[in-house]
C-alpha cells in the first residue's frame, strides 16, 4: 500500500501553549486565526522542496466551500496550489527550518488567516486522487493577532478578559452595591465542546447551516448569535429566565455560582434549557462563551437601569396617594442590570473610520426583540456616549438604560394623574466591572455618558432623542467626547458617596420644543419647599430590625403641618414591588430653620418571610402639605440587606494534584432555627465536581461546619465558592482565593 505519510504529529501540548490554549486541552490542537502552528510528518520518501509538493485541505461545517471561506486549499510550495478565483480565508503552509526533508521528516509552519470562520476543522492531506486525514483541530478567535478584529493590544487586558476563569459579578442598589463571586470556567472540561454546539444549534444554523458557518468569521455575528443562544425565549437556547418565584422544577437564579454547571446540563439536557436565570446569570454564562471562543469580554452591572420598552428615551414612574407603586408600568427601573462588553472592531460602521471599534454592549437578558429576535447589540459604547442612537445593534435600548430622563407621576385617589417631577439623573449610575488583575470594582460610568448635571450630558441626550432610524448604520452626526466634562476622579467618588436615597419636590414641568427634529425634552423641576431624605440609623443586615430616620427641613419662615404617610416594600432587582410589609401614617408640624427627623423601625419579624425570594426593600414617605394639599414631597430609598457571614479556611498550602482541606463555617445569627439548610461548594481547577451538603437544622446562635478535602488539577489562582442555603436566607455567597502551585 502506498502510504501518503507514515506518521503525523500535530505538535497538542507545543502549539496549544504557543497559542493559549493548553488550559483548555493539550491532547486536541485547539490553535487562534492568524498564528502559525507546527505540524510533523514522516513521509514514506525523502522530499524534495525544488520538485516535490505536498497538498493540504481544510474544511468547516457540512458544505464546505473555497468561496465561502469554509474550506482552503494550500501546500508546498505555495505557486502549485490550486485555488477558486473568489477563494476567502486563505491557508498557508511554510517549510519549517527544523525539517530534514532528506530523511522524509517535514515540519510545516500552517498558519489559518485571521478571518477564518471559528469552529471544528479537519485536515487532509491529498496526493492525485488520494487522501488521508491527518486529524481535526479547532479554530478560535485571536485577541493577540492584530489583523483580527478581536485584537486587543495590551497583554494585561487579555489576561483578565480572555484567560481569567474567576470574576466578580455586582449586584445590589447604587448604595448598597455588592459583589458576587462568578466562575466562569471557560477552560473546564468539555466547556469548549458545548460552546461549538450552542453554535450548532441555533435557529440560523439549523436554516442555512452553509451561510451560518462561513459568517463564524465575523465576532458580530458570531455575538448576537451568542447573545440570542444564551437565553431560550425563541430558540434551543441555554437558560430560562424567572423573575418571580421559581418552582421546584428548576435551580433559583440565586443559586448559581458559575457558569460550568449551566452549560454542563444544558447539554446534558439535550439542549433542553436549563432553569433558571436572570439577568448577571445571563451574563455570566455569555461570559464564558465569549472567552471560550476566543473574544475579550467582561461583565458589566448598571444600577437604577431603565427598560424603555418604546424607544422615547423616557421612563414614567406612577406612585399613590400612599408612596406605593399601584401598578407595573410597561417601563421600569431595575434596582441593576447586567449584561457584557466584549472587545471587536466594527468595520460594518467604517464610515466612521473605526470611531465605534472597542468595547461593544450585548445583553442576552431576553427583555426586548432585536430584528425578531430576543437578543441585543453589539451596541458600540462610544456610540453610546455620544448619543448616536440611530447605529445598529439596539443603541435606542441602550442608551435609555444608562441614561433615560424619569418621569414621576402621582395617582391620587380622588384626582386625575398629576407630575411630580421630572428627573434627569436618577437612570445610570455607578456602572461597574471587575477591575484588571484584582476583585476591586472599577467605575465606568463615564465611559457611556458625560457626568450627569453638564451641559455636555444634556446637549447629548437632545442629539440621541432626534435620532433617525433611516440612517441606522450611517453617522449623521459627532458631539466629540471632552473628558473636561467627566469630572474628577475625586468628583466621581463624592457623586457615587451622596447616591443612594433621593428626596422629590412638587412642581410643574415644561418642555422645550426642538423645532427641527420635533422633540420634547423634559426640563429641570422647579426648587423644592421642603426637602425630605431617608437615611440608616444602622447598617441592615439581614436578621436584625431595619432602623431608619426621616429628616425633613425647610427654609420657609412659617411652620408646616405635614401628613407623612411611610411605606416599606419588598422589591425584585427588576424594580417590581413584590409585597407590601409596612404602613403608617403619622402627623408631625414642621418649624422654620429646625430639622424634624422621624424614626422609622422595620422588625425583622414582619419583612424577614417577605425577603426571601427578593433583592431589597424600598422605603417611600410621602409628605402631604395638610393646608395645601397640592404641595406634596416624595422620598425614596432601596435597601439591600448585608447577609451573615460565612467563613472559610485554607488549611496548608495548595499543591497540584496533592488533597487540600478547607473548613466551611456558619453560625445561625437570628432566634429562629434554621430547615433545610445545605452547602453548595464549586471552583473551576478545584472540584472536578460540585460538591452539594445536606446539614442537620441550626438552632438559634449554634454554628455548623463542613470539612471538605479535594485535589486541585489546574494550577494558578482559583476560586472556591461557597453557597449557604436554608429556610429563612436563600443563598449567601462567599469565596476564597487559592494560589495552586506546581510543587
């Protein structure tokens, strides 16, 4: 039998290094577009490069074709190859100076181009009409090749955003802002596998499974597949969305710690959607199979987050007579919203010669359909900033979320809808991610809005409210970024300290006409006559009485008889009142140039059953002027309550491949004893598998522990995450880091 080669070494564990890719495997070649990879072979003869040639094909996908840049021909020498004139994604192949071609060893130097479509490969090697299969290798994107459009130039940036498995995902309100451990766990085990299905499956695949491969050469189009994949409102996607009580069916959102374990059963489902998610579990998951696949990409959190379901930059907010929300409006303000930024040039805006290339917004959260579909974006986030609301992906969407004017309407019981307010700064606020090399959160709150109160800010909004959608794709106009206009980091800092509670005076509202493009923009509310704030007697934390106090004052030289009517509500993070836990109204007279402030108790009797499946609780106080019943003051606060703690211990130092142990510990902080009570334990490197704990009940100021023993696999920083579970606090988080070293 004439042999084409005798043996073939792809080189796994060399080139997957080489191409940072060995954490994922280095027994199946899994190389980045636009950089060369070695390949061995040891021919049955010796070769000759003047008069010998060797032939090659690669091929993706079910109809491979030369023109759709899904199968290449190449080889040596390269003047011999064959190719179809409308050839794309052209392979090359050099003779590698490590060869002894007399000995009929060739080393090659194949390099795939960097608009290669991502995915599964096979090669062959072809000789007349024989060939022979020299294996299969897969292609991802390539953030170190500057010739592909996921390039990302700085070393440090592609550490954390491509190669970190572990982040921090935030949560919270703008005051009480906190941080939930996330394992992405793009490098687990059989996690790229599962990220080449969701690509297998989704609806334009299935449709047109030629076209759909041969596009997998562009990051936006490959990440609004992504984005659509990811939730599974139209499609085979990974996760269902819940935002209200979850049933026994599926996993409470809350639960989730990482990725791995989602994408694991999704698959394991037969790619049946996994339940449930909800917005940072979303996010997180699209994390991961973004990273996976090769392009930058980070987690972001926008607080006071605005749905505007009907593109018209505004929100309203009704309120009754009480301080209540009496209805759900069609668009809400979420506590905060989570979605990713990953890295890629836009050249489909190249009118603007790369003006909109970096950061790009995409939100797998099914909320709102984009070209019919629940997905959203790449919104570039220079866009953003500018007010460029007519470039496609969903930049209307976007933007109103960071940046949409609120309108605050009363219902009174016995009057027509009256407005109290318009607000021009309360949607947007501490927008957030993991910063580069560390858990601390970074503020990027300017990087998609001027600092709110400016004259840029406003001018900004004005040009995104007159938008066109006629020349989506195509700048009309450019307010130039000037940083002068962001403030300080000092400022910033200041800002972010004084969010959190907000006081809303009576008055009328005016808008001005933009004769030109027919717009109607919400102008300042009028001063306030009273001002009213809510503020923490003491930090709350879940378990205790919440212990608040309304201060009130005014500068008027007569004294004021004020009805105040307080309420406290659970919230979902969605901005949706989930149960009403407290009512009073109480009578005070409030005295010229004297502060009158007003106690206010929550008992963690009353709101502790209300809590459990919520993420806050909103405290509104209505003031009512009793002489002049048209005046009337509204004052608002979220509230997020610290959960308890748990501790953990590394005991020794982390070895690879040697057991280690860790002591889990939590102690019961309320007079109540605590069912159902379970530890969750997972970590990417750590556990092969999560280790879930059933624990007997926990009597009131008893402490329970768990000892658990594992052998770490990987190498380098990683995180074991810790979920507490049980009647009365539904999954407290914490983590620890461990630093596995080689010996």
């Amino acid at each position: 039998m004439d042999l084409l080669y005798r043996t073939v070494d792809l080189h796994c564990q060399a080139n997957n290094s080489a191409h940072h890719t060995s954490d994922i495997s280095t027994e199946e070649l899994i190389i980045r577009r636009g950089q060369s990879f070695l390949l061995n072979l040891e021919l049955p003869r010796p070769f000759n490069p003047n008069t010998d040639q060797l032939h090659f094909t690669v091929n993706t996908g079910s109809r491979a074709s030369e023109d759709l840049g899904t199968r290449s021909a190449f080889g040596i020498p390269e003047s011999h190859v064959t190719r179809s004139p409308g050839a794309k994604a052209k392979w090359r192949a050099e003779l590698d100076t490590t060869s002894s071609p007399a000995l009929g060893s060739v080393t090659l130097a194949v390099t795939p181009p960097a608009d290669a479509p991502v995915g599964n490969y096979y090669l062959t090697m072809e000789r007349g009409d024989k060939e022979a299969s020299l294996g299969r290798l897969v292609v991802l994107f390539n953030p170190w090749c500057p010739e592909d459009w996921v390039y990302l130039p700085e070393e440090e940036e592609r550490q954390e955003y491509v190669l970190n498995e572990h982040g921090v995902i935030y949560k919270g309100t703008t005051k009480y802002i906190s941080s939930v451990p996330w394992d992405y766990g793009q490098f687990d085990e059989d996690i790229m596998d599962i990220c080449m299905k969701i690509l297998d499956v989704n609806p334009k695949y299935l449709r047109d499974p030629t076209d759909d491969v041969s596009a997998r050469c562009n990051p936006i189009y490959v990440s609004r597949v992504v984005s659509a994949m990811i939730n599974s409102s139209d499609d085979a996607g990974v996760l269902v969305g819940c935002w209200g009580k979850p049933d026994r069916r599926g996993v409470p959102p809350s639960m989730w710690s990482g990725s791995v374990e989602i994408l694991k059963q999704w698959r394991r489902n037969g790619c049946h959607a996994v339940k449930y998610g909800q917005c940072w579990v979303f996010a997180g998951v699209m994390c991961t199979v973004m990273r996976c696949l090769g392009v930058p990409c980070r987690v972001v959190t926008n607080y006071q987050s605005a749905h505007d379901t009907d593109k018209s930059l505004t929100v309203d907010v009704y309120y009754s007579d009480f301080g209540v929300r009496p209805k759900e409006s069609k668009d809400t303000i979420w506590n905060f919203h989570v979605w990713v930024e990953a890295w890629m040039k836009r050249p489909d805006l190249e009118g603007e010669g790369g003006n909109y290339d970096g950061w790009q917004v995409l939100d797998p959260t099914p909320q709102e359909r984009s070209k019919g579909v629940f997905c959203c974006g790449p919104a570039p986030v220079k866009a953003i900033l500018n007010g460029h609301t007519h470039l496609k992906y969903d930049a209307p969407f976007v933007y109103a979320e960071v940046n949409a004017d609120v309108i605050d309407w009363l219902l009174m019981s016995n009057d027509p809808k009256q407005q109290l307010c318009s607000d021009t700064e309360r949607v947007g606020q501490n927008i957030s991610t993991k910063s580069i090399g560390s858990n601390k959160r970074q503020n990027i709150t300017a990087t998609y809005k001027a600092r709110e109160g400016t004259e840029l800010e406003r001018n900004t909004f004005k040009h995104a409210i007159t938008r066109d959608y006629s020349l989506e794709g195509h700048a009309r106009h450019k307010i130039s970024f000037n940083p002068e206009g962001l403030g300080t980091e000092a400022e910033e800092e200041e800002q972010e300290n004084a969010e959190g509670g907000r006081s809303i005076g009576n008055g009328e509202i005016t808008v001005e006409e933009n004769e030109e493009e027919n717009a109607v923009v919400p102008t300042a509310p009028l001063p306030q006559m009273v001002v009213m704030q809510i503020e923490e007697a003491s930090t709350p934390i879940s378990g205790q009485d919440v212990q608040l106090k309304v201060t009130l004052s005014s500068e008027d030289r007569v004294p004021r008889s004020l009805s105040l009517r307080v309420n406290a509500q659970t919230m979902l993070y969605t901005g949706v009142p989930a149960a009403n836990v407290l009512t009073k109204i109480e009578e005070h007279t409030l005295q010229p140039g004297r502060a009158l402030s007003v106690a206010v108790v929550i008992p963690f009797s009353v709101y502790g059953e209300h809590l459990f499946d919520c993420d806050s609780m909103k405290i509104s106080v209505l003031a009512t002027d009793q002489n002049h019943p048209k005046l009337v003051y509204l004052a608002e606060n979220n509230i997020v309550l610290q959960d308890p703690p748990i501790s953990i211990t590394v005991k020794g130092v982390a070895r690879l491949y040697h057991q280690l142990e860790v002591d889990v510990a939590f102690s019961n902080p309320i007079q109540e004893t605590l069912q159902n009570c379970s530890f969750h334990v997972s970590g990417s490197g750590l556990l092969i598998n999560p280790v879930e704990a059933s624990l007997p009940d926990l009597k009131p100021g008893r402490r329970i522990r768990l000892v658990l023993a594992f052998t770490p696999y990987r190498i380098g920083k990683k995180t074991l995450v810790v979920d507490f579970d049980c009647s009365t606090f539904r999954d407290v988080k914490a983590s620890v880091t461990i630093d596995v070293q080689l010996h």
